[in-house]
C-alpha cells in the first residue's frame, strides 16, 4: 500500500497516543486477538518515525522496538493482513533480532490500523513462537478486531478535539467576561461624565491624551478652532484657552505625576445660547479642593501651591470638581 509518511504521521499524532498509558479498551482487544487466534504474544502497535510502540501488549514483556526490525512496519505497507508463517524462512525477517534472538519470533499476522483518509499508522497483530497459519476464521476474527482498534483511535480522537474546543470555549467565554467588564468600567466613566454635562448640551470633543505636556497644545488648538467656528473672538477665546491649559497641565503634573503612560481625558460640550463646558479627567489619587490655600491670602503668596486651581476659578464663570479631584468642570458663557 503506497503511503505518504509526512501524511501518515500528522494522521498518526491528531490521535494523540503514543506514549500514553495502558487502557483497558485496547488490552481487551490484544486478548481478544491473542485467544482467537492462539497465539502467545499479541499487540496493538502504532509506528511513528523511528519505532513502533505498543500500545498494548500480551506476552511481548516490552513497550517498544526499533522501526527497522519491525515486522509492523511492513504490514503498514499493505491494505491487507501480513502474514508471515515462518519467519526463519522468510528473507525479509529471517536475520531480524527478534527472529534470532528473543522472543524467537516465526509467526506473525499483523492487520493496518487505517485511518478514515486511508493512512495505516499500525497494526493490531498476533505473534507465535511457532511456524504456522491463520485459519480463515481467524483472519476474519482479526480483521474485526482491526475495525475495533481503528473504532477506539476514531473515539479517542474525537474527545480530543471535543477537549480541545471545549477548552477554547471556555478560554473565549472568559476573554469575552473580560471584554465585557471592560466595556462597562468604561461606559461607566462615559456616564459619569456625562452626567456632569448640561442636558441641553451637545458634546463636540471627546480626546484623551498622554500625560506629557507636548500633548497639550493638541487640546487647546482643537478647542480654540471650535470655539471660533461659533464666533468666539480672540478676547472671548483666551480666558477659556488659559483655564484649559492650565487644568490639563494640573492633571498631567499632580494627577498623572508626569507619567506618560497614563492618559488625561477631555471633553468639550457646548449649547444654543453660547455657552461651553469643558471637562477634565485624570486617573490620579484627587484631592479636596476645598482645601485648597488661597495664594493671595498671607503666607500662602510665598507658596506655588493653589495657584492653578485659584486661576482656573478666575478665568471661568463656574468651576466644580468630582471624584475627589480627579475631574474638574468649567463652564463659559460668551458675554
């Protein structure tokens, strides 16, 4: 039986058998073979690149031999029974070790397991001691058990691959509970934002940005463009451009500790009647503004503390700030 053997060997390692331990549905089925056909020795044997090993064994007292003195390896060759009546007798067996040596084989008949493609990966075979022959009920009695050995190599595989994709399922059942909780912890602080905006608001500008001040003029350049494509002027536009600055320059500096890695969050709404609201958002630790030192009062004139939070508040009509800190609202009405 011709054979591709880079084929025949793929088809021989998606069962995923060799080296595995004994099962009882083999053994019986080596028993099985050995009594109907009296012999003393009988395996299942599956071939791969440079052995043949047993999957099960009765009488042989070894797991494996090497490829090139295995009678298997030339019953994977044909579709039907091999069978070697006198191996000593044989020129292709009767130098072989196993033949001059233990376990002084001269009987053999040995079955291809094959798989559905037509690939022979082994054998369920009988061995003897003894020159003789099959009996014709014998053959037939191996060949079923051949379909039964190929029948547990079919079963064993296909709980394999329903392993297999179980274990995807449940690995993409868990990706997907992460994606989702993701999701949410997102929608989450979308929704908290947006609840700080006015209802009748319409958001134009939703960018985040990394926390390094080169990123800053990007904010402010895209705010200044709006505002004056709804004819902000340049007098109205530069309290809200100083405030913006400023605010982002705080949640990259205190709120991010200048860690480019994390990121800084900006939105911009604005409404019918000329108003803006501008919300920054920093993963940082917050703080309470309450507390905040007004730099103009006392000692606190010496401080570089609370500088930014008493300029924002000038600049801006409104300013509040949640989470603890980590947002800061502002809103602007054109005059």
């Amino acid at each position: 039986m011709p054979t591709d053997e880079p084929a025949r060997l793929a088809a021989l390692r998606r069962y995923r058998i060799l080296d595995t331990e004994p099962e009882q549905a083999f053994d019986d089925l080596a028993m099985l073979a050995s009594h109907i056909c009296g012999t003393p020795m009988a395996t299942i044997t599956l071939v791969d690149e440079k052995r043949q090993w047993f999957k099960s064994e009765v009488g042989m007292g070894f797991r494996e031999t090497d490829r090139s003195i295995a009678f298997c390896a030339h019953a994977i060759r044909q579709p039907d029974i091999l069978e070697v009546p006198d191996a000593s007798d044989d020129d292709r067996f009767r130098n072989n070790p196993m033949v001059v040596g233990a376990p002084h084989i001269r009987f053999y008949a040995g079955a291809p397991l094959i798989t559905p493609d037509g690939l022979a990966v082994g054998t369920i075979c009988v061995v003897d001691t003894e020159p003789r022959r099959l009996t014709p009920e014998q053959r037939q009695a191996l060949d079923a058990l051949r379909r039964q050995a190929q029948a547990q190599l079919e079963l064993r595989r296909n709980l394999n691959e329903l392993d297999t994709a179980l274990n995807e399922r449940d690995r993409a059942e868990a990706e997907q509970t992460q994606l989702i909780a993701e999701l949410r912890a997102s929608l989450e602080k979308v929704d908290k934002l947006s609840a700080l905006m006015p209802y009748c608001s319409v958001c134009e500008m939703n960018i985040v940005i990394p926390a390094e001040p080169a990123s800053i003029p990007t904010v402010s350049e895209g705010v200044k463009q709006l505002l004056q494509g709804k004819g902000w002027s340049d007098d109205e536009l530069m309290p809200v451009e100083l405030a913006l600055d400023e605010a982002l320059a705080n949640a990259i500096r205190h709120g991010c500790r200048n860690d480019p890695s994390q990121q800084v969050q900006c939105i911009v709404t604005s409404d019918a009647k000329g108003e803006v609201v501008i919300v920054v958002r920093d993963p940082g630790p917050g703080f309470d503004a309450a507390s905040v030192p007004n730099p103009l009062e006392g000692d606190n004139v010496l401080k570089a503390s609370g500088r930014g939070v008493f300029l924002i508040n000038q600049l801006m009509d409104e300013v509040g700030f949640e989470e603890g800190g980590r947002v800061v609202q502002m809103k602007k009405r054109r005059a």
